[in-house]
C-alpha cells in the first residue's frame, strides 16, 4: 500500500464508519455539522478523514444531505508514529482550565489512554465527573486533530486513586513523586533504560502526594520516579515527564 505525503493542510475529521471495501465513508453529529456549517465545505472538496485507530485516508466529498455528508475515500495517508510503548497517563484532576491543558499536551505526546484519578488531596473534586470526562474527551480529538495523530486516546471515567493501584495489571507503572516522601527514594527518570512492553505514569495533584498513597502505590508495585530537585507545576510535571520517557525509550 502507497500512502500520501502531501495531504498536511487538509482539514481533518473523524470517522468511526470508514468502509474499506466499498472506499466511502459517512459523517454526521458535531462533525458533519463543523465541516459544512463552520467550514463551508461542499461536494468536490477534498479533506482528510481518520478513524481514531491509526487509519487516515484522503476523501473527497460526494453528497451532503439531511445532516449527513457521504464522502469517497481516496488514497492512504502515512499517519504520524505512535509511541514505541504505549502509555497510559493517570493524571489527579486538576482545578480549572489545568486539566485540559493536561489532556490536549498528553494527547500530542502519543499516549493511547488518560485516567482522571482522585486523589486525597484534588482539589477539583466536582470536575471528575462524567461531564468533565465528555469534556476531556473533545480536547483530546482537537488535540489529535491538530497534532496529526490517527488515533484518538481512551478517556475513562475519574476513579479514584485506590481503584487505579487495586486494578494495576502487566506492564510498568511509574509513580512521579517529588525527591523524598515519607522515606521513599525515587529513582531518577533517566535511569529508565529498559524499555518495556508498556507503562503507565500516574501523576499526582497540585498538592502532592498524601505519604500514605505514595506508600500504598509503592507496595502494589509502582515504581516511584523523579524528574530531578525542582518542583514542577502540577500541569506541567505530566508534559515533562512524558518527555523524558519519549526521549530514553523512543
């Protein structure tokens, strides 16, 4: 199979229902409507469409009619390269627009999945819920959207931080704490040499870690690491240390 390089100014779309053996696909909802209503584009104009699971393919659109837009797919795109590990990101809620700078930064940092923990000391406890989940969830697609990924993170529900140790399974599970609590000696990110088959890093509140969940996390198995002596902002840690594992196992 070809793919195209030269589709980078196309607008982009998401497409759940991309029909392979037929080469159509079928848009409608909040897409449809952003295409036609706020782009203006109609039968003939050429745009980029992406299923949210790694595909993106050239398409050009055919019909609009009744709130749908009936498009023909055209040739493959390359799609941007996914992370060497998968990475989920389990992030405390944070107060006000903080979260969703989180969400849209970890998106184009190539994490597959982000969970919105609670933890003894978040603050925004009201934003984890289902709606803040729903809300997350469209950052991350104009994240996605606008970085050129193909494929969409998982945005789950908030749970709490207890929850996200109890169900930790395979994989490695990083723990970003600061240079000491409660006795725990981190260890530094770069130490990180051995690439795993996947990880997820859990990132704590704007104030901290309580000493009993660092403990907690610690015997479960999470392995607890630091960025270096400077206290990072709580919207910022998550950006650097995504970066500091893209950089040792990518």
């Amino acid at each position: 199979m070809e793919y195209t390089h030269t589709s980078a100014m196309l607008p982009r779309f998401l497409a759940d229902d991309l029909d392979l053996p037929r080469g159509t696909a079928t848009l409608t909802g909040g897409e449809a409507q952003h295409m036609t209503r706020v782009l203006r584009l109609g039968p003939g104009d050429r745009v980029a469409l992406f299923d949210g699971r790694g595909l993106e393919f050239e398409a050009r659109i055919e019909q609009i009619a009744g709130g749908a837009v009936a498009l023909r797919l055209g040739a493959p795109i390359a799609p941007a390269p996914e992370r060497k590990v998968p990475l989920t990101l389990a992030q405390a809620v944070l107060k006000g627009s903080s979260m969703d700078d989180v969400v849209r930064d970890a998106t184009m940092m190539g994490v597959v999945s982000i969970v919105p923990i609670v933890t003894e000391h978040t603050i925004a406890k009201r934003a984890a819920s289902a709606h803040g989940a729903e809300r997350w969830r469209r950052i991350a697609l104009a994240s996605v959207k606008q970085c050129r990924r193909a494929r969409v993170p998982d945005i789950e529900e908030p749970i709490s931080l207890d929850t996200f140790v109890r169900r930790a399974g395979e994989g490695t599970t990083l723990l970003l704490v600061e240079p000491t609590v409660d006795g725990v000696q981190p260890m530094p990110v770069r130490n990180l040499s051995e690439q795993p088959k996947s990880a997820a890093l859990v990132v704590g509140p704007e104030g901290g870690w309580a000493a009993g969940e660092v403990r907690a996390a610690v015997d479960a198995g999470f392995v607890p690491i630091t960025l270096g002596p400077l206290t990072l902002r709580a919207d910022t840690a998550a950006f650097a240390a995504l970066a500091a594992l893209s950089v040792i196992w990518d």
